[in-house]
C-alpha cells in the first residue's frame, strides 16, 4: 500500500511528477547547455589569444632569423667584395713563400670577416675554381673538400649565382651524422659574372633549432618547412628530414588567404596550425599546437564532467526536497477530498500547508459547511409540508360521515329512543373536539381508547351491534403517550373493508409494551385481502364516505415514520379469509405531569 | 579511501623522488659523495677516449663497482667550461678527471690553485718522462698523469728520396740547414714540395725552440722572452729560408695538412709521433715511410735532434669524488704496464711511463716503416728532449707571432719583428 503510494507520487500523472520530472530535465539541460557554451566561448576566446601570443612569437622567431639571415648576408658581401679572397680564389699556385702570403691573409680577412658574425656555431667553406679552400672549422664538414664540390648543393649554387640560397642537407658521414642548413652563395665577378668561388656557410640543425626552442614545449612545437615541405629543422627530432605536404599546404593556405590559424587532422589529432613565411630562406615557420594537449590543460573535462555532476545532483537533491514540501500540503487535501466524497459532506478538511492550499481547503470547507446547511433546511421544510399536509388530512372531517351519523340520531330521536340518541350525539361531539385540537400533541392511550369507543359506539349505531370490539390493555400502558387518532382508521378500516359483506364479526384492540416501544394490534376476523392487491385499495380509499378523516392507513405510517423515524411503523399482516392483523410501533413516552 | 589516499600520496612522492635522483645522475659532473661514478672528460675518441676506455676496462677487472663514463667535448668546449665552472666557483656539472693539454696545463693550475687535486701521493713523478713533469706539476706538487707521448720525428718519404738520390741515413740526425739543401734537391729532382705548412700554425718553430731548451716564456713561464732570443730567431731564420727555399706546401687546415701526405704530394712530414696512424692510414704507402729524428737548429749549440709537440695529461679536479679518482688514475694510467700495451697496439698511444717502455709491444716491428721499431726509436728521442717550461700563455703568444713571423717573410727586420711581439706580447700578458 505505501509502496503504492509512493510510486503513484512519482508517475509523471501526479503534480509531484510532472514538477520533478520538468525540474530534473530542465536542470541538467540547462547546467549542460551553460556548461558547453562557456567552454565553446573560452575555447573561441582561449584560440584567439593563443593564436595573438603565437602569433607574436613567430614573428619574434622571424625576427631572430632574420637577423642570422642578415649576419649571413653582411658576411657573404663582405667575402664577396673581399680581394684577398678573390685573389686567393683565382690565382695559380706560385712558390712557398707566395702561397704563404696568400693563405695567411685569406684567414686573415676570413677571421676578421666572421668575427662581426653574432652566432659563432657556423661554418664557412669556401671553394674556388682554383682548387684552392678554406674552412674555418673543419667540424661542420668532415668529409673532403672534393665532396663538397661533388655535391648537388655545389651544383645548384651555380645554376643560380644570382642569390644566397639556404639548402638542407641530411645527416651523413660528410657531416659527423649532424644535419646541416646550409647557405651557400656563388663569387661571382662583378664585371663579367664568372663564377670564380662559391662560399658556404654551415649551421647545425641543432643551432639552427636555437631561434625557436625557447618557444617549444609539449603540444606545442615548430617545424621549418622548406618550399618542397620537407622539414629542414623542428624540435621534433624524429620528423626533420621528413617532408610532409599536408603542413605545406596548410602554410601556404595560411599565407595566400591571410589566415590567422587552421586547425589541421593529422593522424588522428587535431592540431592549430600557425604559420609564416621567411622570404628570404624560402622556408615556412609552421607552429603546431596539439589541440587536445592544448586545451585538456585548460579544461580539465573529467574534472568540469565531475564538479558538473556533483552541482547538477545536489541541485535535484534540493529540487526534490522543496517539490515534496510544496505538493505534500496539496496531496493531503486531495486526499481528504477525496475521502468526503466517498463517506458524508461532515469530513471537514484541516488547513493547512501553503497559501493556496489554505485557501482551497478554506473554500472547500465553506462550501460544505453550505451544502449540510441547505440539506438540512431542505429536510426540515420537506417535514413541515408533510405534517401540515397530515394536519389538514386529519381536521378534514367527512361530510358524509357526519351526514350519516346524523341521519341516525335523526332516526333514533324519530323513533324516541331518546337516551341513544343523546349519547350518540355526545360521542360525536367528543370525537369532534379531538379532531379539531392540535393535531401533533399526544394523548394517552386512556384516552385514545375513550375516542375509539366513541367512534366504535357511532358506528354501532349506525350499522347494529353484528361488530363486537374488544380492548385488551396492559393497565401500565393506560398512561402511555401516542398520537391522537393513530389507532382509528384501523378500526375504520376493519369496519369498512373486513365487514364489508359481513354484520358480525369482532375486532380486538390490543396495546402492550414491550421493552421502549409500545404495540398496538388491531385485529379482526373480517375477510382479510391479498395484500399486493389491496396496496393501491389502502392508498386510495375507494369508499370515502365511509372515512372519519382524510387520514388514511397509509398515512398512518408514513406519520409514524415521520414523528418517530425509521425505527417505528405500521406492518400488516392479512390473508383473503383470514382477517387482518395491524402491528403498530412507536417508541414509548409517558408525559412528565403523568409520571409525577 | 583514506588508506587508498595515503598510499597515492606515498607512491607520488616516492616516484618524484625517483624522479629527481635520476636527474641527478643525468647532470653526470656533480659526483657528490652519493654518486660513485667517476666522469671523465676528453676529446678525441679515436685516441684519448678511446685509450681512456681501455683503461677504464683495466679497472672494471679489479674493481667492478666502480662506474667510470667518458665523456667526449671538443677540445675548445672543454676548456671553456672548465673556465666557466672554475671561475663561477660552483663545481657543479664539472667532472672528475679531465685531459688538459701541455701547453694549456700550467695556464690552469695557476689561474685556479684550488681546483685540482694533488697527486704527488698517488703517482711518483720519477715514473713518468721528464719533459712531461714541468707542465703537469706546480711548485713541487704533480697535479697531472702524464698521458701520450709528444716526441717528434721526421717522417719521410724513403722512395722519393731514393728517386732524388738520398738514403734515410742522409736525413738522420741532420740539422736544418741540411733538410732545407736536400728539400731544394728533391723538389728539383722529384717535383714534390718537402713539407706542408700551415702560416697559422707555428708548430714547426716551436719545436725548434724546444730542441734547444728554449721557450716563448722564461723559465718562471710568464716573462716573455722573444726579444734576444737566440733560439727563436734561428728558428725564425731557418723557417724563412725554408718558405724561400719553395719547397713547401701551403695548407690552410687540418685536413689539408692529412691530404699532404695521405695523397704522396710531399716528402717529408716533421711532426709528433702521434701523427702515425694518420700515416698508416693511407695502406698504399705502406713500406715507402721511415721515421728519423728531427733536424735540430743548425746555429744554435743547445739544440740537439729532439723535441716534443703536442701531448697532454690526465687532472682530477678537486670535487667530491677525487679519492677515488685519484685511485683510478694511479691504478691505471699511472702504473699499468700492460695497459701501455694494449693502448698501443690498439689505439696507437705511445705513453710516457718510463717502465712501459720495457713492454714487448714497444719493440715492436712495424711493416708499414719497412720493419723499423718505431716505437723504441721513439724512447731515446723522449729521454733528449730539452725540459721547457710552457707557461701559461703559449697561445696567446703564438697569436702574436704568426702575424709578426709574417712581417718578417714579408721582409722587415728579424730583430725588430721580435721586438714587436715582445712588446706586444708585454702590453697583453700583464
């Protein structure tokens, strides 16, 4: 039963349903939504502040290698415009103590060019059409001179005299294993553009990784593109050498549409990509940030999933409590309510709970307090008509009986029974005056009897003797109160209806008590009726001629039942041949002047 | 929970603990007394480094707890962090035994008097070659194990010269006025220069000075004594008349300097023994190479047919450690004889423990110098060279002289050339 109840609160039919399940759905809806709006707009706001910040430092990494690319280029003049290295570069071998000269002011000039060099981790080569070299540090090229004339590098720093290009070139044994970025500029005659020299200088990868590593971190890593993509230096070390097209493209998008950043899926993780153009290297600074490093360590999600959780739950827990608070009032009228329909209008309701249950109960109470007040005004007035409508029944003498009973005095003062007479006009007036006093007081059974005797008496006169009644009162009883003519259409309707085709017969009175309730049976030994017959016969007095009073058996009861309730009343008991019997109850009363 | 909670909180700091220590063993020079590893630094793992790890096997033999990593820096990162860490004051990062070179060792001991430790307890300076104890040891105290062998020897071509008409006897024990007739001859007879020179590199001169007992510094190693230096200015003669004699190769670096040889241009190679693997390192020339000793100063009495370049020596710095570095030195390079052997045959070392020489593999036969024991010729070589004491600032005046030396080729007047670099070299060394 409770486990019932309890249940029922929860379905979405009940007010507590509907309240919680809106409250539960709109919460989390409302906590996820706000949640994912902040973390898209910090995210938006979290982007375009790194991109502004990495933006600035990929301008201060274009910066410093721009300033190495001027150190080079300073240099690459001044070796150019230098005579001693040309001389050096064109002359022919000549003895000792020339090529002595020669050498010792080459490394001269070459020492006193590179020492306005900032970043001392280069390497200079030149070699000439002579045959002739110089290397300032022999660590940067450990392979041969004559490798290094063999090599593309040379090859294509004469195809274009014109510029001072920089060239990637792989690890390998020419190089101690150690990845090069190499510059390298063809001498070139200013008169006749020959080529007499080309100079090379030599950055290790890993110095060359010093204009930016300060930058880098976890997630957030510089790759140097060159205009074939492959990486010429990244603080990834696995990936120099590599070339990808994919970070190429995006670098060259990023440049031609003006874009702040792209975010790019390589390999499954997304990742920002920034990018810049270094013209004068020909190559690409590309910033890779890992989006989901990045932001995991701005949004601890599993922590926002969990400190969500916890406020979304506590919430509900709140929600739940007050929900049960605010509807609990209301389920208790409800439930009052719905116990007065089921039992009677005098289950009040308690108030209580909220102003509009208060309210509501205060209502509810006021209209029953309306509706009893009415039922009973209406019981009361609906009792008054009926006893006014049995007073009138009763005042109503017959006109035919009082005809008739005249008549007879009338005949009996002709025949000069004189006595007779007198004393059925006495009796006739005595029954009169009963008739015509308040119809709602009680008499005793004394005098009751003293009124049937009277009536029998006339009736007697009437009709002769042939009718023999008979009292048999319990003496206790004489004193007993009833309604006055209760027992008189009973006899009247012995007379008429049991002896209608009769002139003897008896009828016997008898009036007993029995515990609070006083009896009284009316019987005779007339010739009874079928009792479903005689119903409308006992309703509708055919012969109303013969009646004393409009009140009738029927009515008889229907008095009783209305003076005394539903307790008291009038059975009749008769069979066609038989007689009838007549059993009448009302409670027992005894006037206080009696019992004094 | 609360369990579960302390034991998170146990095993974090247990792993940052872990965490650090690895780090500290990462950093390898600070060897506190927690850490027993020894840290050796060196610079070229086709010679030091690599005799270093035969020693450092040797010593895996007796004591195999004992960790020793070697660790290789070019030679001019070595020196600069030693300055950088010695002058900061803070050991840190530093390692326990470091090669310095001769003519840089003085330099050191005296700039940092605190920052080595003593060996005199640990090796017996009389063990070692007497030329190497002036540089590796400051007032009476020897600070350095002295590691190869500087000796010097002319290298020569046996085929050219037999083509010019000499035989190796003609070029043994010459002086250099000799060399500089029969270069002239060879280069007439031949076509191939006598020897490559470097006009950066004064190598050859300071050789000559050193056969003669003679330096860029006085005996105290600070004054510079150029001026009136008999020595030097034979040298500087000797060396003008070998430039004019055109008989040399100019070469600009190292490697042009290997190629001299390597590629047959030139005779004659006058330089330390250790140039011999290099040699060897050309196989087709095999038989066609002997090796005599150095020409000596032709004016200058003292000077005799021996001299050292180069070579360098072992220092443990005073950091904590040094006992046991110490102990490592003294077991290994300090008196192992047998480990002389091996770095000989294996690495080409030839050392300057005296007893070594006693070894079989010091009397060894080598095919490639047609059969000559080189290595033996080497020992009484090593036992005439003149005692010099480099000083402090051997670099540093060299620097001076190259550009000088060049006044001179260029003709100005010797006397007055040396007199600039010593006035030179005055203003700068205060």
């Amino acid at each position: 039963m409770k486990l019932k109840q309890s249940t029922s609160r929860f379905s979405p039919q009940t007010l507590f349903g509907k309240i919680f399940v809106v409250m539960v759905v709109s919460t989390i809806s409302v906590a996820l939504v706000t949640s994912l709006l902040m973390v898209q707009v910090s995210q938006k706001l979290f982007m375009n502040t790194f991109s502004i910040t990495n933006t600035k430092i990929i301008q201060q990494i274009k910066n410093s290698f721009e300033d190495f690319n001027y150190d080079i280029v300073t240099v690459s003049g001044e070796v150019a415009q230098s005579l001693t290295v040309k001389t050096f570069l064109t002359e022919g071998d000549k003895d000792s103590l020339s090529n002595n000269f020669s050498v010792y002011r080459m490394t001269d000039q070459m020492e006193h060019i590179l020492s306005s060099l900032d970043i001392n981790e280069v390497g200079v080569a030149i070699i000439g059409v002579n045959g002739r070299s110089y290397f300032n540090n022999r660590a940067y090229w450990t392979g041969t001179t004559g490798e290094l004339k063999g090599s593309t590098l040379y090859e294509e720093t004469i195809q274009h005299p014109e510029k001072l290009s920089y060239h990637y070139f792989k690890g390998d044994e020419e190089t101690s294993d150690q990845p090069l970025i190499i510059a390298s500029k063809a001498l070139r005659n200013p008169s006749t553009k020959e080529i007499y020299g080309i100079l090379f200088m030599m950055i290790r990868e890993k110095d060359f990784r010093q204009f930016y590593g300060n930058f880098t971190s976890t997630g957030n890593d510089v790759v140097i593109l060159n205009h074939n993509g492959q990486i010429v230096s990244s603080n990834l070390a696995g990936r120099i050498g590599q070339t990808s097209k994919e970070l190429l493209q995006s670098a060259e998008n990023i440049r031609t549409q003006n874009l702040d950043y792209m975010t790019v899926s390589t390999s499954g993780a997304s990742e920002i990509v920034l990018a810049d153009y270094l013209q004068t290297y020909d190559y690409y600074i590309v910033n890779l940030i890992d989006k989901k490093m990045a932001l995991e360590k701005l949004f601890p999600a599993k922590q926002i999933i969990l400190t969500g959780a916890a406020i979304v739950t506590v919430s509900l827990m709140v929600i739940f409590i007050i929900v049960r608070r605010v509807t609990r009032s209301l389920r208790i009228l409800v439930r009052q309510m719905s116990s007065v329909t089921k039992r009677n209008l005098h289950n009040y309701i308690t108030i209580g709970g909220s102003y509009e249950t208060r309210e509501l109960g205060t209502a509810f109470n006021y209209m029953l307090d309306e509706l009893n007040d009415y039922i009973s005004q209406l019981v009361e007035t609906q009792r008054e008509q009926r006893n006014a409508e049995l007073a009138a029944l009763q005042r109503q003498i017959n006109p035919h009986f009082l005809y008739n009973t005249l008549a007879s005095v009338n005949i009996l003062v002709q025949r000069g029974n004189k006595e007779k007479a007198t004393e059925t006009i006495r009796a006739l007036i005595s029954l009169l005056q009963n008739t015509i006093s308040n119809v709602s007081e009680t008499i005793t059974v004394e005098q009751e009897l003293i009124n049937l005797k009277h009536y029998v008496f006339i009736n007697q006169v009437r009709y002769g003797p042939g009718i023999q009644v008979d009292y048999f009162v319990s003496p206790d009883c004489m004193k007993a109160q009833l309604p006055k003519l209760i027992l008189q259409p009973f006899i009247e309707n012995s007379f008429f209806h049991g002896f209608m085709d009769r002139t003897t017969g008896y009828i016997y009175v008898m009036i007993a008590r029995e515990g609070g309730t006083l009896v009284c049976e009316v019987v005779d030994n007339g010739t009874g009726m079928d009792l479903e017959a005689a119903g409308s016969r006992l309703s509708n007095p055919a012969n109303k001629r013969q009646m004393f009073t409009g009140i009738g058996v029927r009515n008889v009861h229907e008095r009783i039942l209305l003076l005394y309730g539903e307790h008291y009343g009038v059975t009749i008991e008769s069979k066609p041949g038989e007689g009838t019997k007549v059993r009448l109850r009302i409670p027992w009363l005894i006037s206080s002047e009696d019992e004094a | 929970m609360k369990k579960a909670f302390v034991a998170l909180l146990a095993s974090i700091l247990l792993l940052s603990a872990c965490g650090s220590k690895s780090e500290n063993s990462a950093s390898g020079g600070n060897s506190g007394s927690t850490s027993k590893e020894i840290t050796v630094w060196a610079w070229d793992p086709n010679f030091n480094i690599a005799a270093m790890k035969l020693a450092v096997d040797a010593y895996a033999k007796t004591n195999a707890d004992q960790k020793v990593s070697v660790v290789e820096y070019a030679q001019d990162d070595i020196i600069q962090k030693l300055n950088t860490g010695l002058n900061s004051g803070t050991t840190n990062g530093l390692p326990n035994i470091v090669l310095i070179e001769d003519y840089r060792a003085q330099s050191f001991l005296k700039a940092y008097p605190d920052a080595f430790y003593d060996l005199s307890n640990s090796i017996k300076a009389s063990d070692f070659a007497d030329y190497k104890i002036a540089s590796s040891s400051l007032d009476g105290k020897q600070y350095g194990v002295p590691f190869d062998s500087g000796v010097a020897g002319l290298y020569v071509r046996t085929d050219y010269l037999k083509d010019a008409g000499y035989t190796v006897d003609d070029l043994t024990n010459i002086d250099w006025d000799k060399y500089i007739e029969i270069a002239k001859d060879v280069k007439a007879k031949t076509g191939h220069d006598m020897l490559t020179q470097d006009p950066n590199d004064l190598g050859l001169v300071r050789m000559m000075i050193q056969s003669a007992g003679s330096w860029y510094t006085k005996e105290d190693g600070t004054t510079p004594d150029l001026k009136d230096n008999a020595a030097l200015k034979d040298a500087f003669t000797t060396y003008k008349a070998l430039m004019e004699s055109n008989t040399v190769k100019i070469t600009s670096d190292w490697s042009q300097f290997l190629a001299g040889f390597n590629s047959g241009d030139v005779a004659t190679v006058p330089t330390g023994n250790w140039i011999t693997p290099s040699v060897k390192a050309e196989a087709s020339q095999s038989g066609k190479w002997a090796i005599v000793p150095m020409p000596k100063l032709k004016n200058t009495s003292s000077s005799v047919n021996a001299t050292n370049i180069g070579g360098s020596s072992w220092y443990v710095l005073n950091v904590p450690g040094k006992e046991q570095a110490a102990e490592f030195l003294a077991k290994t390079l300090g008196s192992d004889v047998n480990l002389y052997q091996d770095m000989l045959t294996k690495v080409g070392v030839i050392g300057t423990l005296k007893a070594a020489g006693e070894g079989e593999a010091y009397k060894q036969a080598d095919e490639y110098f047609g059969g000559q024991k080189t290595v033996e010729d080497f020992s009484p070589w090593t036992q005439q060279i003149p005692q010099v004491n480099f000083g402090m600032n051997t670099y540093a005046i060299e620097d001076i002289l190259v550009p000088e030396m060049q006044n001179y080729l260029n003709g100005q007047d010797l006397d007055k050339v040396l007199a600039d670099a010593q006035s030179q070299a005055e203003s700068q060394l205060q």
